[in-house]
C-alpha cells in the first residue's frame, strides 16, 4: 500500500507542474495557443485514494498529500477549462482569435453572422459580482468592443434603409454612407455600399447635368453684361472671364459718326505724263467709288499698383486686345489692380 501511495504520489506531483503548466507565470491566463487536448491530458493526473487495507501514520499522511494534490488538480483543470471555454467563446465572436494567452489582437473584426445574443452567455458570465480578473478583463473589453461594433452595423442598417426609401435625398445618402465606413468588417460594409453606390452615382449626375445648365445660364448672362460694358466680366461659376463679342462694322448702318471723304490729288499741277491722282469722276448714275471707313485699333492696357498704366499693344479686334490685356493682367497679377481696352 506504501509503495502504491507513493507511486501516486509521484504521479501527482507531476499532475501539478503539468496543470500549472496551462497557465502563464502569474497563473492569470492560459499559455498561448492553448487546446482541449491539453486541459485533457494535464487534468488525468488527479484521482484520489481512500480506505487503506494498513492504516498508519505513514499511510495517512501519503493519503492527505495525494489527495490534495488530486484536490488541486481538479480545480487547476476547472479553472483552466472555464478560461478556455471563454476565450473560445469571445474569439468567436470575431474573424480571427482575438484572445491568444493574455495578448489581444489588433485588428477584431466582428464576425460577419454575429447577432446581439451571440454576446448572452458571455455577459452572463460577467455579470458576477466578483473582482475582475486579469483574464476576466479581457473579456470584458472584447464584448465590449464587439457590441460597439454591433450598434455600428445595427445604425448602418437603419440609414441604408432610409436611404432606398428616398433616393433623391442626398443628405440622407451622405449620412448612410458615413455610417457605413465605420464598419470594420469589410464584407458588411461593401454588401451595404452596393446598396448606396449606385444611389449616390445618380444624384452626382443629376447634380452634373444641373451644374451645366446654371453654368450655361451664367455664362449668357455675363456674356450679355460684357457686351453691355464693353468689359471683360468674371463669371463665379466657371471661374473664367467673359469677354465682350468682337464689334463688326457695317458700312450700311454705321452708327461711329464717320463720314467718308473723296480723296485730293497729292500734286494737282502735274500735267505730264505720271499717273493722275485725280478722284474718280461720277458716272452719272449718281454713284462712285466710296472710300472705306477708317480702320478702328484697339489698345490693350493694365494699369500698376503705382498708378502708371502700361500699354500692352495695339490689335485690330477688340477680342485680340481685350485678350491681351487679361494675359497680362495674369502675368503681373501680383502688381496689377485692373486692365482694360480703349479706342
């Protein structure tokens, strides 16, 4: 009996280091990349004795140690089995282990079919009144981070929802959207995009095609203020300046107060054989040859910061000048205060 006591005393003793063995130094967590297996094999060890055939001292106080070491086995193996089941059961809840000895992921992504009760068992066992420990903790702040993550998609949800239903809100598109990016898991959040993309695709066209029309509208309208001024005119919505249509003359309705006047002969006493210089003679039909109105030129300017105006040149168009002058003004703009065209 002796001899048997002692055999298992031995075993049990190496039951012990194999059972704190599951556990980091602090005996606070499960060691990494801890299994079934393992709790299985460590918690063999503890099997307890009773009812010696010889009851002496020496039997008795072999039959106390290897008892309590099988007390201490079994509840090193308990303790171990509740950590494992609860680690388990948190990792679950994410796309990869979150929970691996007493290190946590930084990436934990909720699980794609994680519902609110999927966190019941867990909360319950939180919800004891003992201290936290370490382990316990742990626990605590992974629920907490899924639940967080679960209110995120449960808002998703609700404003992709509200979205589809009024399609032409873009500030209801804008808000689903934002609430969608703070979905973690990639998978949920592009299911919820596909949703709203094509919706936000259609109001960024109508908005386009609305953009163009005001720009139309804006650009007649500052083209009808610079031929009113006779200069250039900015246009917000464009960003660029509108110059005036060129002038065109019109010999039949000539408004510039020009009269045409017949030529003089450059040297009337010449008599000889050079060419005449004499004006066309009518030829009774009550016409003749009517000269061509003057040719009108256009002075590009932009005037300094420090009053003096400089002359850009002279143009046959007031477009070419009108051009001239706003290329200038451009290329000087950090001394020019305006620029302009004049006859």
């Amino acid at each position: 009996m002796t001899i048997q006591l002692k055999s298992q005393l031995y075993r049990g003793e190496l039951g012990l280091k194999e059972i704190h063995a599951l556990f980091d130094q602090k005996q606070e967590f499960l060691v990494k990349d801890m299994t079934q297996e393992k709790i299985h094999e460590a918690s063999s060890a503890g099997v307890e004795v009773s009812d010696p055939i010889q009851d002496t001292e020496e039997i008795q106080a072999l039959m106390k140690q290897v008892n309590e070491n099988s007390k201490q086995i079994n509840e090193l193996s308990l303790k171990a089995q509740i950590m494992f089941d609860k680690q388990t059961e948190v990792n679950k809840l994410f796309t990869e282990p979150a929970l691996n000895g007493s290190e946590t992921s930084n990436d934990q992504i909720l699980a794609k079919d994680i519902k609110p009760d999927s966190l019941t068992a867990l909360e319950k066992y939180l919800a004891t009144k003992e201290v936290d420990t370490p382990f316990k903790k742990k626990i605590r702040d992974l629920v907490a981070a899924a639940k967080t993550q679960l209110t995120d998609i449960e808002t998703a949800k609700k404003a992709v929802e509200a979205s589809e239903k009024e399609k032409e809100n873009r500030e209801l598109n804008n808000k689903a959207i934002e609430a969608v990016n703070k979905i973690k898991n990639p998978e949920i959040q592009k299911s919820y995009l596909d949703k709203l993309n094509p919706i936000k695709d259609e109001l960024d066209k109508k908005d386009e095609e609305k953009k163009k029309i005001e720009e139309s509208k804006s650009q007649e309208v500052a083209q009808e203020q610079a031929n009113q001024t006779g200069q250039p005119v900015y246009n917000q919505n464009t960003g660029t300046y509108v110059q005036p249509s060129s002038p065109v003359y019109n010999p039949g309705n000539d408004n510039s107060g020009y009269t045409p006047t017949p030529q003089q002969p450059s040297n009337p006493g010449n008599t000889g054989g050079g060419n005449s210089t004499q004006p066309p003679q009518n030829n009774g039909n009550g016409g003749g040859i009517v000269a061509p109105p003057p040719q009108r030129m256009y002075t590009a300017y932009w005037e300094h910061i420090n009053g003096q105006t400089i002359i850009v040149g002279t143009f046959s168009t007031w477009a070419a000048a009108a051009t001239a002058a706003e290329n200038a003004a451009w290329a000087n703009e950090d001394v020019c205060i305006s620029f302009g065209v004049m006859e």
